[in-house]
C-alpha cells in the first residue's frame, strides 16, 4: 500500500459547479412554523430527479396523522462521503446508490439506517462513451466489456487501430474515486468479477488473485480523472469532447441526462452492477420517522416515479409506462444487462480499495504557488495549510516538484518521492513568504520543462498553478501558442487557480481546458476544498477504508 487508510477519515468535498461539501436542495421560503422537518442525504446520481421531487413535495403540503404539514430538507452526497457525514447521524432517511454502505456504515458503529430499507429507483453501471469512439470500436453489433476497455487503454497501438488516428492519441478514461463514491468501487468490484468470471460475489481472496491485479491494472493504466461524483463526472465529461475523455463509469441514468443521445450506455458483456437506491429510514426513535415514510412513499408514487424517468432512471412502481429518454435514441436498452453481479461484501468494499492504491498510476507533480507580494496575509497562510494537506494526501510512491514564483520563478522541490520526503516537503512549504513580482508564464514554462525532464509511462503528468494576480514580471515566456504546447508537450494534466479577483480568468481557464483539466476560482474561505478535489482527482488517500 502507498499510503495508511483509516476508517471515519474526514472526507473530500463533492464538486458541483464550485466545491462544497454537500450540494443541499431546499426551498427559499423555508419550512411552515409547525412542519416535521425531514432530513435527507441521497446519493448524488440522483439529484437530477431530487432537485425537481423534493420541491414539488413540499409545495403538496403534505400532512402527517396529527395534521403537521411534511417538509423536505435534501443533501446530496456520495455514498462514501455520506458514510463520514452519518458517523452520528443527523438525518432521518438516507438514500444511498446500494445496501452496502449501509452495512459499511454499520461496520463502523452506526446501525440506525439498516432494518427499512426500500428501493425507489434502479440504474445500471455501465461504461459512458462518445457514440463516434462506440461506433469505431463495432458497437451497436460487437458486445464490449471491462476487460476491452483495459486492453484500449493499456495498448495505444489498438486504439490507433480501431480509431483511425482521429479521436486522439489514447484511450481516456475516468470513473469516481473508490473511497468516496459507489460508482468507483462498484467499476473495481465489477473488474474483479470480470477478471474472475464470476456472477456471485467475489471474496477479498479473489481480489489478491495475479490476474485480478493485472486486469485492475491494465484499467487504470488509461483512467485520466477520478471524480469524486458521479453527477459531476458526467456533467464534465458532457461539456467537454473525446479528447478529454473518450468513456467514463458512470450510471446508466448519467449517460443518459449529460450525454445528450452522444454520449450512450454500453452493458458490459462480462456483466454489472444495478444501483437500486434504497431509502432507508433512521431507526433512531424520534417525531420525524412517520413524515420520512410519507416522503419515501411520495418517491414511489406515480407522479415522482415518472419524474424519474424523465431524466433517466428506471422505475420501480410497475404502474410507470418507460419511454423517452429511456430508449434508442439515447443508447439504451431496457433488456440490458443481461447478466447482473450479486451485491459485494463490507470486506470486499475494503479490500477492493486497497488494491485500487497499488493499481493506479503514480502521480508526476508540479505544484506552482504564488508567492508574490500581493499574496501577503490570509491569502499565502490559506494557501500553504491547503498545501500541505495536499502533500499529506498523496501517495508514498508519488513524485512531486514545486516551484515558488514572485521576482524569479524558484524550484524549491525537484522531483522527490513523497513516501521519502513528505515531512521535508511540508517544511519547504511552510516556509515560504510572499514578495516580489508575479513571473507566472515563466513558472509555468519552467514547470513544463521539470515535467519534460521527469516524465515517465509509468506515471501521470499533472501541473497545479495557483495565482492572484495577473504576469507581472515574465520575460523568457508569455502566454501564447509555444506555452501552451509546451505544457501539452510535456503530456500533462492541468489545474489552475484564480485565487481572488485579480487574477486573470481567462488565461488561466484556457490554459486547464486546453491541457485536458479544470479551472477553479477559488477564495480564502474554499482554496482548502479546491485542493482536496484536485486530491482526488489524483486518487489521494480519501474515503472508507480500512
């Protein structure tokens, strides 16, 4: 293992949009005086049909027996971020994407949610891809699976093959980060299963298996992002193109609401997992049990259960005729999958991210940080606390380099392993002060160049920019067509950081979309939550493990 799991670890934030810890639904006017307020955290795959349920629920003015009118509050979050944000409850009806979390949260101390438990919609797993790379690779006629997609991935020369040379020089892929999302565990548990040829549910044993390992390996040779949503995933990967990422892991319903008919389900040959949703009660006793029925009970009605529908996940009330978007012009077919894995074990859940820490592929790093004079204050002491969480979060066997740039840019850290040199690296950082110029252009140059100097096939290429302010002081680069393929060149995956409002947009969102990464704009108050989901995005240490 690369790094020490540990259970209840505090877990990254979801990203919508902005990074925040949980996207919460509620309505502007707020509950009635005398309503039961209803708390509820679902996964967040099915916020698409929550955002648009929950409101309309709470404009029904439903009414429990003694006559209290039943007020929704929703929290969206993933199943392995929910596992931390129920450590002691809080909510009163939980909606995760399977029954295992709930057991995973039981395992660590919390058995409230296990005992009523209801499904209110279905969805399966499958792999999301772009209908041109689909259609190049023999779909609709030639059946795909897991283990196709970790042969693309680890063989360029087949890729260049099936796609002719015009929808990039790889294969990339993305699927969620394992210890914060049911969709990353369920893509690793679903290879398992494929790798073994099994439909039961494979055991932690089987995990250890040689060709588990190299099956698991030959997948995550070609995943180029781990999002730490599933919504999220297919939002990005919707707004971008194939050269971003040619198929993601996503649930069927994703696919079908971000893709647009372009992006189409395909149903693993092997088999796949099927999310059904269950919406578990609190069995704490307390006033809020009856009205968390009556909202469970709502879900499964037909007005709710046809808004579901509507934005692509399958229905469970058998009353609900399926059409649009559920049909062939999405991708999607309804007699799919034909072959359903049985649901995983706690163990397994635990043991399969495990082998995900040894099986992705180490992280090359440059991390540039502002540190000009307009960074003095808050700004430079947020900045380096949520730097060094970052450092902390990365793996043993991870390089990282680090250039501070004001006057000059300065390389503080030449690509060191972190497992070696963690506690070093956390005292370079902290030492840092803001003065000085801003040589933005010429810290990105160089750091390009550091990653030229340093890359390997055995590694991800991955630069971080953070800055405040626009160039200042730059005189060996500017920000132009030779910049740009210089980073491109160095086969790295960018991240920028408009930290404040002085800084330039513009520049630095062209440069992250144009190097296949994600712009953020940041403040004193997120720059720690837009770091830890550039962890990760990197697959740092996060999440339910052992």
């Amino acid at each position: 293992m690369k790094f020490k799991n540990f259970r209840g670890i505090g877990l990254l934030v979801g990203l919508l949009g902005l990074v925040t810890l949980a996207c919460s639904i509620t309505d502007n006017g707020g509950p009635p005086r005398n309503a039961v307020v209803v708390n509820v955290i679902a996964n967040m795959s099915l916020q698409p049909w929550l955002e648009t349920a929950v409101p309309a629920f709470n404009d029904s003015q439903t009414e429990t027996g003694d006559g209290k009118p039943v007020y929704i509050q929703l929290t969206s979050a993933e199943s392995g971020q929910a596992v931390s944000e129920l450590a002691t409850g809080g909510y009163d009806l939980w909606i995760p994407d399977e029954a295992v979390w709930v057991n995973v949260l039981a395992d660590q101390g919390n058995s409230i949610y296990q005992g009523d438990c209801a499904s209110v919609a279905e969805s399966p797993l499958v792999i999301g891809m772009w209908r041109d790379v689909a259609q190049a690779l023999g779909w609709p006629g030639l059946p795909l699976g897991w283990l196709d997609m970790g042969s693309l991935a680890a063989d360029p020369a087949a890729w260049d093959y099936y796609s002719g040379g015009e929808l990039g020089d790889s294969f990339r892929l993305g699927h969620t980060h394992p210890g914060l999302s049911g969709t990353g565990t369920s893509t690793l548990l679903a290879l398992v299963q494929a790798a073994q040829s099994k439909t039961e549910a494979v055991t932690a044993n089987d995990i250890q298996q040689p060709i588990v390992q190299a099956s698991v390996g030959a997948f995550e040779s070609g995943v180029a992002w781990f999002s730490n949503s599933t919504d999220t995933l297919g939002a990005t990967m919707g707004a971008r193109d194939v050269s971003y990422l040619g198929a993601a892991v996503m649930y069927e319903s994703t696919a079908v609401y971000y893709g647009n008919g372009n992006i189409i389900p395909l149903y693993p040959l092997e088999g796949t997992f099927v999310a059904d949703f269950p919406a578990c009660i609190n069995q704490a006793p307390n006033a809020q049990q009856e009205a968390a029925q009556i909202f469970r009970d709502y879900l499964l009605g037909d007005e709710a259960q046809g808004t579901a529908v509507s934005v692509g996940l399958r229905p469970v009330n058998n009353n609900i005729t399926v059409g649009f978007p559920l049909d062939e012009s999405n991708g999607v077919d309804l007699s799919q999958p034909a072959i359903i894995f049985n649901n995983p074990s706690v163990e397994t859940v635990y043991a399969v991210q495990e082998l995900w820490q040894s099986a992705r592929k180490d992280v090359n790093l440059v991390m540039l940080l502002d540190t000009s004079g307009s960074m003095r204050g808050n700004k430079i002491d947020n900045m380096l606390q949520a730097a060094v969480q970052f450092v902390g979060q990365m793996g043993d066997d991870d390089y990282i380099s680090i250039i501070a740039f004001s006057t000059e840019p300065q390389i503080i850290i030449n690509h060191v392993p972190i497992g070696e040199t963690r506690s070093k690296v956390i005292n370079e950082i902290q030492a840092l002060h803001a003065s000085g110029d801003t040589t933005l252009f010429d810290a990105i140059g160089d750091g390009a160049a550091l990653l030229g100097k340093t890359t390997s096939v055995d590694t991800a290429n991955a630069l971080v920019v953070l800055t405040d302010g626009e160039d200042t002081r730059s005189y060996r680069y500017r920000f132009d067509d030779t910049l740009i393929n210089a980073v491109i060149n160095a086969n790295a995956t960018v991240f920028t950081i408009a930290y404040g409002s002085n800084a330039d947009d513009d520049i630095l969102s062209a440069l992250a979309t144009q190097a296949n990464g994600n712009f953020y704009e940041g403040d004193e108050a997120s720059i720690d939550a837009i770091y830890e989901e550039m962890s990760a995005a990197f697959g740092g240490s996060a999440g339910v493990g052992r």
